[in-house]
C-alpha cells in the first residue's frame, strides 16, 4: 500500500511549513510536497483600507520578516502620493535602510543560531528533546548567549528605526515618522554594544 | 521536582507572537532554568511527548488544521493560553470576515497581477479554509489572553512567570491594546 511521510512543522526555515513525501508499494519516493498553506486573503482585504496603512496591514505577513513587508509596501505608497525612489528625503531613505540592515543582521542571527545550529552541533540524528535551541543553550552557554545578543542588537536597531521591535511603524508615505536622536546613535556605535565584540 | 512542561503553537499567525517570546532575549536562559519546552516551533517536538502544564497560542483559526491543533494543545494543556491579537480576536487575518471566502481565493489566485498559471488550489492534502477566522476562545476554553500585536516580550516573561509562581498578574493599562 502506499505510504505518506509527514513532518510538521518544519522548523528549520522561518515560518509555517510542512513537508509530506508520498511513497509508493515499493517504499519509493513518488512525489515530495513543501506546503506552505496559510491562506490568509491579505490580497483581497486590504483593498477598500486607507492608502497609509499598507505599511502596518501588509507586515503582519510575516512577523519575523515584518520590515521587508512594511518598506516594500512604503515604497508602493510612495508612488501613490507622487514621491518616486528618489524624491525620499535623505533621513527618510537612510532610516528605512538602516531598519532593513536590523532585519537583515537579526534575521540571519535567528536562522543561524536558533533554527540551524542545534543541527550542526549535535548532527541531525540527535535526539529532538535536545537538538533544539534550548539545548544549544544548555551545553554551548557562551555561544547562545552571543546568538541571542547578536539577534537583540538587530531587534533594537529595528526599534530605534520603526518604533517597535516587532509590527513597527517607522514608514510613512513619502519617508520616515522618527529621526535616530543622537543618544540612539551613540548607543549603537559605542563599541561595547556590539555583539561581535564579547571575546 | 519537575520543571512545568510548556508548549507552543502557531495556528492563523505570523511568528511574530514566537518573536516576541525570543525578544525576552537574555532571560531565555533564566526561563529555561524554571521549564521544560515540550512540542512547540522553538524545539523540534512534533507531538506532545507528555502532558503539558501550559500552552501558548498564538494566532487563531483559518482552516481546520488550526482547529484540529488547537484542540489537541487543550486535550494536552492544563492551561491554555491566548497570545497576540490574532488568538484573542482573530486579529488582522479576520479583516477577511465578511468577505466571501471565495472573492479572497479568486482575488490571490486568479486576478493577482503575478499570477502564472491560473488555478485555485485544490488537493485532499490541503487544509480546508473556514467561512471566517475564528477566536480561539470560540472553539474551546481558553484560561488567560495576553493582548498585544505581538504582545511586547516583557508581558510574556511578567505573565510566565506570575503564572509560575502563582501569583496575579498586573496587566498595565497601556497594554490592553492592539499595537
């Protein structure tokens, strides 16, 4: 009879996932599916909604990535009010940057530290209780702590630039709604905040 | 002693509830201290192994799966938690109540201006969407809501750890809101 392999949720990529492999009598692979099946209808509904708050309405796609969501929907609505790529004014276009590069650095310090590592530390036939983040956490100390710090410091670059850690509000039509004040800038560049710099 | 067992669960969410968790940042270590996780995103425990003493949702129902898992982590859960807007409310995904569900598939699937081949997808593997989103406080019982979109990190450790302790939990004025 044939058979199906289920493996729910896939934690290893951020967000939802599943992943079913249909074998046949002979326990060979017919199909492999990667289901990502979250239908939420964001499409439809956000038409009808304020043009101003695209931005807010289409980052809760995805709270890990929320800034991707949030300043490619800034973008869209800045051709709606008639300011192109190049009309942002240059604190508009340097804080929208700096709150991808956040999203960048605590995106891949998540992937890396808390979804892959517990694989590459322990090998992937290790038992699940242990081969988590958790027990990354309970035998290699020193390196989650880096990770999560690493992690915090682009959250906070996220918060200093959009207003919160997670689902921000930093983008406007046509810019920014916050500047980075001069004690943010000197909290990030003081050396001993980097994460990178522990050793 | 045992450590009190936690589970978590991500239905019609975005992760970002799960963000906010991890956003506690260095107290993960200081809550790994005081329990053990069970199944949840965050380890890779797929099934409840044991019982659980506590479960975290977040986000709530769009299709039957969700219902499904959601009434496994209540069969599993002594208490049952409401975490984010979306559990307590149905969150943004609801915006979607009151509108046909079809008009939303035809609109993604059909009219969307990147779409290739022109089809709604239809397979006995694929969950089954829901006429609207529902609250998980309307499909079972649910024991504490933590309000927030996410909730901020502080209020899930405060809560955690009230909780634990078995003591109230004072939930600021300034957090009973969406954002």
């Amino acid at each position: 009879m044939s058979k199906k392999i289920t493996i729910e949720p896939v934690t290893r990529v951020e967000g939802h996932g599943k992943v079913t492999i249909h074998l046949d009598d002979n326990n060979k692979v017919t199909q492999s599916r990667l289901h990502i099946v979250e239908f939420r209808g964001f499409e439809r509904f956000v038409q009808g909604r304020p043009y101003w708050e695209a931005p807010v309405l289409v980052q809760r796609l995805c709270g890990i990535c929320p800034v991707s969501h949030h300043l490619a929907a800034a973008k869209a609505i800045d051709v709606v009010i008639g300011v192109g790529p190049d009309g942002l004014s240059p604190a508009g276009e340097k804080m929208r940057r700096l709150m991808h590069y956040g999203q960048i650095f605590q995106s891949h310090s998540l992937h890396f530290f808390h979804l892959a590592s517990p694989d590459l530390l322990f090998g992937i036939d290790a038992d699940p209780e242990i081969r988590n983040v958790i027990g990354v956490a309970l035998n290699h100390k020193d390196l989650a702590v880096r990770g999560v710090l690493m992690r915090k410091f682009g959250q906070e670059i996220i918060k200093a630039t959009a207003g919160k850690k997670i689902h921000g509000t930093g983008a406007i039509p046509g810019g920014i709604n916050k500047n980075l004040s001069i004690a943010e800038r000197d909290y990030f560049s003081m050396a001993k905040r980097s994460p990178m710099s522990t050793r | 002693m045992q450590k009190p067992l936690v589970a978590t669960a991500s239905l019609a969410g975005c992760f970002g509830c799960h963000m906010s968790i991890l956003d506690i940042d260095e107290k993960i270590l200081d809550l790994i201290e005081l329990v053990d996780f069970n199944k949840s995103p965050i380890t890779d425990i797929k099934t409840f192994s044991r019982p659980c003493d506590i479960g975290i949702i977040e986000g709530g129902c769009c299709n039957n799966e969700n219902v499904h898992v959601l009434k496994q982590f209540r069969k599993n859960c002594k208490i049952l938690i409401s975490c984010g807007e979306c559990a307590l409310m149905g969150g943004l995904p609801a915006m979607r109540n009151g509108i046909p569900v079809r008009e939303c598939l035809e609109e993604a699937y059909l009219r969307s201006p990147t779409v290739d081949d022109t089809i709604i997808p239809s397979d006995a593997e694929l969950p089954i969407i829901l006429d609207r989103v529902y609250p998980c406080h309307e499909v079972v019982k649910i024991d504490y809501f933590l309000p927030g979109c996410p909730p901020r990190a502080e209020l899930i450790w405060d809560a955690l750890t009230a909780l634990l302790a078995g003591k109230p939990l004072n939930l600021e004025y300034e957090t009973l809101k969406y954002d």
